[in-house]
C-alpha cells in the first residue's frame, strides 16, 4: 500500500483549517481532522478513482461536509498530498508546491 506524504504547506493547510473550526466550536477543529483522515485512508485505498484536476496528473477529493478539496498526486510509489483546500482560497495558490 502506498505512503502518503503530507508537504509541508499542505500540513499548515490542515492546522489552519483545525484551529479555524475550533476557534468556532470545541471539537470541531478534532471533527475536520477526522474527516481529513477519513478522506485520506480513502485515496490510499484507491487514487485512481478520483478525478484528475488538471492535465498535470493531480487528482482530487471535495470533502463533503467542510469546504476543502484534497490535492493529490501518485509519486515514486506514494501518494503525495500538495494541498487541503478551503473553497475559498485563490485557487491555484497551491500550483507551485513540489515534493520536497
């Protein structure tokens, strides 16, 4: 079963997103997280059966009960998350992130 790798940009996406929704309601912010965890166990069970964003390959995940869209991508036999997405956000601010 493939790895996944967080990149570091996609880790503060998530924390921002848990401080966020636990800024607004206790537990909340454990309640993102677990349906950020619960989205990820998915694509590493079968990332081909999401669809590709773009022509680059990166595929993704709309999470249904928060706004937020995983960015993933296979690389060297791993599952490489690029970004935790709020809907909100300019939506390329992501594009520029690399497997570090």
């Amino acid at each position: 079963m493939s790895r996944i790798i967080f990149h570091s940009g996609a880790e503060a996406d998530l924390r921002a997103g848990v401080n966020y929704y636990e800024k607004e309601r206790a537990g909340l912010g454990r309640e993102f997280r677990q349906a950020v965890e619960a989205a990820v166990w998915r694509i590493r069970q079968d990332p081909h059966m999401f669809p590709r964003h773009d022509e680059t390959g990166i595929r993704k995940f709309v999470l249904r009960r928060f706004p937020f869209t995983i960015f993933f991508t296979e690389f060297h036999k791993n599952i490489w998350i690029a970004a935790v997405a709020h809907h909100k956000r300019h939506p390329d601010f992501w594009k520029n992130r690399r497997p570090e």
